[in-house]
C-alpha cells in the first residue's frame, strides 16, 4: 500500500562551493552523470536556483529559498517507498 501518491522531493544547498564540488559531494552516496545523479532508488538533477541571492539567504525567514542550487529529485519505477524516503535520508545526512 502507498501511504504518498506523490513521492518527488526538492532539496536547496546553501553552499559557497561550486557545482563540481557539490557533485564531488553526493558522488560519494551515488553515481553522477553529467549535472544528473543516479542511485538505485531514484534520479536527483543538480540545478542552480533562479532566485539564488546571497543577501536573501541569511536575511529571511525562508532564506533557504534563495540557496544556490536545488536537487529535483524523482523516485525510480517501482521503487518501495520506505526505501526512497531512506534513501533521502542518507543523502541529507551526508549533506
């Protein structure tokens, strides 16, 4: 039985490092191809935010909004729920 219909998950990074270190990052949880990361459970695109501002950031509330990048992160076909939310576990662990 799936408890979520929707199981696609959004992560900012609030980092000064750059993309190749944020990669460098996560390579040791998954496997990175280009700017998209791969793991058994689900599929994560590394992305620079839009609305970065270093000001925002530290200023607000929400200023975890204005991060440097984002993960847009998608579960893998037929992966056990239980095992995606793990998965996003470790990885916010590590991060």
């Amino acid at each position: 039985m799936n408890i979520y219909d929707n199981l696609y998950c959004k992560i900012f990074i609030d980092t000064n490092e750059d993309m190749e270190g944020v990669l460098s990052s996560i390579s040791d949880i998954v496997s990175v191809y280009r700017w998209t990361i791969i793991s058994d459970s689900m599929e994560i695109d590394l992305r620079k935010n839009e609305d970065f501002s270093k000001k925002e950031r530290v200023v607000k509330e929400d200023g975890f909004l204005y991060s440097r990048y984002y993960l847009d992160i998608e579960s893998k076909e037929n992966v056990k729920q239980e095992q995606y939310i793990l998965s996003i576990a470790t990885l916010l662990e590590n991060l």
